[in-house]
C-alpha cells in the first residue's frame, strides 16, 4: 500500500500539486487516540472563519451568513465564485460532523492557499456544524447528526443551506470532507446508480496513492471496500436518512464524492491529505484519466 514504486505512481499530467507534496518513505503512525471516537484536538472554528471572511473580501468572493437562530449568534458561512466562461460548477462543504476538524481547515486553506482552480465555480460550506465542531461532537448540541437529515430537512443548518442553494442546481461535482475516527487510511464514496460503474473515484485515489496513506481495508462501515473506494449504491426510496450526497444526487449533480481522511492521525497530516484528494478529484472532473 505504500511502497517507493507506488509513491512515484499517479502525478498527473496537468498538475503541480502533487509533484511538490513531500514523499514519505513510510506512512505516519497513527496516535492511538481514538478509543471509542474521535480523541485528537478540537478545533474552535471561529477564528477560522473570521479570517476566511477577511480574505474572501479581499478576493472577491462573495459571502452569506445565514442566521441559525434569531436568538444567538450563531450562523453558516457560504462562500460563492462565479466566473464567466467557467468550465464547472463545484459544490463543496466541510466540518458537517463536529469531530471532523481537518475536513474544515483543509477547504479554508485550499481556498486561502489559492489551491482550488480558477477555471470553475465555486459555492462552499466550510463548517456545516459550527455549534458541534466547538463542542467537539459529531451532533448539533440538539443531538442530530446533519448527515442524516437531508429527506426530512429537520435541522435548521440543513434547511439554511438548501435554501441558500436552491436555484443553483445542478452543479457538475459536489465534494463533502469528513473525517473517520476508526479508519486506518484515506478512503471516499462514490454515490452511483445501481447499473453504474465508478468513475472517478478510481482515478482520484490512484492519483493521491503514495503521497496519502490509501486505507487497505476490504469492508468500511458496513460496505464493501476496494482500494479506498466504496462504490455506494444511490437508492432514495430505500433510505429515510439522507446523507448530504443524496440530496446533491437527488437534484441532478452527477459526480458526488464523500472523502473520508483517517483521523487517528497528527491534524496538520489530515489537512493535507484532505487538500490533496481535493485537488485530484477537481482536476478529475476536467480529466477523467488523471490517476493513469
Ligand atoms: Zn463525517
């Protein structure tokens, strides 16, 4: 799985990104701190944030906060970039599971960094889940987890996001970062139709293999597993507990791809797999072949 012969495999044709990443000779020990959950630092996304919404006015994109209750503070951060002849529209989120931090930092750093394209559109939800990522919970501080709202539409973060959106479908891709406690490697889903094959996310993984530690596993939570890929069947009559990826099929988006980085692992490690396995599936959406 991490072998000097895979590390010189899959930099793709068109881009840097992965010939500058540094090549390890053996993949990063993991911490032993998740017993039972996510054990790592938490991350107070607020800070965060703040600064994404300096830079972003400096770098004309445009902003949304959208109120989660009258009564407090609290709001979700969209973020939108529209260009003239883009070649895509992209629709990313992050930090929807409050235990997730690197999913966050990673799509605040590839938007501070300048490491998203500049050939397509962009509309992004850095942190889903403020109130439970300062909490360092999965949940909301209601107890509901996001990730299964997406049919009933219970929450008011899930409301407040589909409705910021709703005239914006369909996008081209939808890329949603999380993290997982219990895995050993990077893995992600691709949402398919029963009589589809992968497309992309077979290329994407062969082209991070060597630079990210690709999990090995056979059966993932509940599903079967090959090379870090879990072809996930879409069948909207058949679950009553949406995730974010079925919506985003649901209303017409072709290529939805859940990225899942091993989170046992040191936070600065995650954040860059994460922008890494970001940055090939964009660039897959323009060249379906870049892992070959
Ligand atoms: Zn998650």
């Amino acid at each position: 799985m991490w072998s000097d012969s895979e590390e010189r495999r899959g930099v793709p044709p068109d881009g840097q990104f992965l010939k500058d990443s540094p090549i390890k000779a053996l993949p990063p020990e993991k911490l032993g701190l998740n017993q039972g959950g996510y054990g790592g630092e938490g991350v107070n996304p607020g800070p965060f944030l703040d600064n994404l919404s300096r830079w972003a006015a400096r770098h004309a994109w445009e902003e949304k906060q959208l109120a989660l209750d009258a009564g407090s503070e609290a709001s979700l951060a969209a973020f939108t970039k529209r260009r003239t002849h883009a070649k895509a529209s992209v629709f990313l989120s992050a930090g929807i599971h409050g235990d997730e931090p690197a999913s966050t930092l990673a799509l605040i750093a590839l938007m501070e960094e300048g490491g998203l394209r500049e050939d397509f559109n962009y509309t992004i939800f850095p942190c889903l889940n403020p109130r439970g990522m300062l909490k360092r919970r999965r949940e909301t501080p209601e107890g509901k987890d996001l990730n299964r709202d997406y049919l009933h539409r219970s929450t008011l973060e899930v409301q407040r996001q589909l409705e910021a959106i709703d005239s914006w479908h369909p996008f081209d891709m939808a890329l949603f970062l999380h993290e997982d406690w219990e895995a050993h490697g990077f893995y992600l889903y691709e949402l398919m139709d029963a009589s589809s094959t992968p497309v992309l996310g077979r290329s994407i993984l062969q082209a991070i293999r060597g630079h990210v530690p690709v999990e090995s596993a056979s059966w993932i939570d509940g599903r079967t597993a090959c090379d870090g890929l879990i072809a996930a069947p879409f069948g909207e009559t058949q679950r009553k507990d949406w995730p974010e990826a079925f919506f985003f099929r649901h209303r017409g988006t072709p290529h939805c791809l859940t990225l899942e980085a091993p989170s046992d692992f040191p936070l600065k490690d995650r954040v860059h797999w994460l922008k890494l396995a970001t940055r090939a599936a964009l660039a897959s959406l323009v060249d379906p072949a870049i892992g070959s």
